[in-house]
C-alpha cells in the first residue's frame, strides 16, 4: 500500500497556511483602504497642491495609456478584420498572444461566432508572426510534434516512444514524416498529450516548434508556450476529433523551409 506521506507531489492536495490567507487578506485590506483614501484626497485637495508638476505627470500617463491601449486596439481590429499584421515587433507579438485570443473570444461569443473560427484566425495570425521572426534556425534545434492521433489505428507499433520503431508502411503519414525528419535533420516526437509535449519542450528547448493538432489544442499551446515560436498546423479529420487525424506532409515541409531553409544539397 502506498503511503500518503511518500506520495508524488501530484497525491498531495496544496493547503496554504492561515499566515498566508491572513497576510493576503491584510494586502488587500491595506490597498482597497490606500485607492479609497486616493480617491478621496486627490480632489479634495487637488493635484496642484501636492506637486505643481503633478498634472502634467498624470496628463502625460494618461496619454501614453490612451493611445496604448487604442493603438493596440486598432491593430487587434486589423487583424481581425484582415487576417494579417502590418509588421512584427516583440510587443506586439505579446499583445496578438495575450490580448487577441481572449478579447476575440469574448466578442466572437457576443457576435455568436463559432470559436473555432477565432482560433483559426489567432493561428493564422501566430504563424505569420512567427515566419516573420524565425528564419534561418538551424534544423536540429527545431522540434515538430505530432500528436499520437495521426497514427494508423491499428497499427501496433509503439512511436510514442522512438519515433524510428516506425516501419514506414504508408498507411499513415508517420513514415514520411519520419523520412522528413531524416532529410532536414530536425527532431520529430509523437506525443500522446498536451502534458507530454509541454514536457518534450521543455527537456529539448528547441529554438523553434512545427506542432500539429486540432484549433482547439492548437490555440491553448500556443499561448502556453509564448514566448518560444510555434508554427502551428491544423490536423486533418476525415473520422473526426482525436480519431485517425491526418496532415499534410507538403505543410509540415514548408514550415520546416520556412524556420530553416532548404535542405542541404538543395
Ligand atoms: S506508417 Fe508507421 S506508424 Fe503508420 S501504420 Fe505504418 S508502421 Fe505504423
């Protein structure tokens, strides 16, 4: 029998101490009170009379964060609108990333707009960035990660763990991909999970990752593995979700010519 007190850390429910609720709550006691006395004093006794340069700094904030937040606006509307950015910057990669996604999901679900259409576009924004930053990688510090769907189903081959088991029959892309990943020298993994691919990442930290997956897991591993590039491919499902999935090979080629350039001999 398993004994509690020796159990990974993942058996062990986290408790934080009544210290650390208490010193939280004392925070945020002592902020609420610090905004509401701010609140209060700032007009009662005005800017000018703290600090004669006080307007002026606090116009000066206010403009900044003005056109901030409408310029990143008008770019997050582009993008929307057309489906491309007008050019890559490491800041506006971070506001696509951490702003576009949840602020198009809202007004896509205000707009009754199917989700997958949002990701589809996210993705296609993600790539265009990520061809515009990533050039001339080298091709062993790419990864591309499969996910363990695309496999014949019933082959009986196990590729989750050495990719090379594979016997390269034609009845699923593995095989070709496997010849790929020969001809450029690029790491290939066939993941059985999202957890088992944050892990390959993280073993390999490859400068660069060509993954394979539906929108859905597409979209979330993107925003997961920010600030690291990933070209993102759509899989195929001619028997749906997570069942047989398939991919064009033609794509996963382009993208590895895209971040490295062409084989060598070519
Ligand atoms: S190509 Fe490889 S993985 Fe796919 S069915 Fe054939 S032997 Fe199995």
């Amino acid at each position: 029998m398993q004994d509690i007190g020796q159990g990974d850390s993942e058996s062990i429910s986290y408790r934080p101490g009544r210290s650390l609720f208490a010193g939280l709550l004392v925070l945020l006691a002592l902020a609420a009170a610090s905004l509401g006395f701010l609140l209060w004093y700032v007009p009662t006794v005005g800017l000018r009379n703290i600090h004669p340069a006080l307007p002026w700094l606090l116009g000066a904030v206010t403009l900044v964060l003005s056109l901030a937040v409408f310029g990143g606006g008008a770019i997050i509307l582009n993008a929307a609108l057309r489906g491309r950015v007008p050019f890559y910057s490491r800041w506006l990669r971070w506001l696509i990333m951490r702003f576009y996604l949840p602020v198009m999901s809202i007004a896509g679900a205000l707009l009754k707009m199917p989700r997958i259409k949002v990701e589809q576009a996210f993705i296609k924004l993600n790539n265009q960035m990520v061809r515009m930053m990533a050039r001339g990688l080298r091709p062993r510090r790419l990864l591309i990660l499969m996910p363990h769907c695309i496999q014949f189903d019933n082959c009986r081959i196990k590729v989750t763990r050495n990719v090379r088991n594979c016997a390269g029959c034609g009845k699923c892309e593995i095989g070709e991909l496997v010849t790929l990943s020969d001809e450029f020298g690029v790491n290939l993994f066939i993941s059985t999970g999202g957890t088992v691919a944050r892990r390959k990442v993280q073993e390999e930290r490859p400068d660069a990752v060509i993954a394979v997956a539906c929108e859905r897991d597409l979209a979330s591993g993107l925003q997961d593995a920010y600030p690291l590039p990933v070209l993102a491919i759509v899989n195929e499902r001619p028997r749906g979700y997570c069942m047989e999935t398939g991919v064009a090979v033609k794509d996963v080629r382009q993208a590895v010519i895209d971040l490295a350039g062409s084989p060598p001999g070519l």
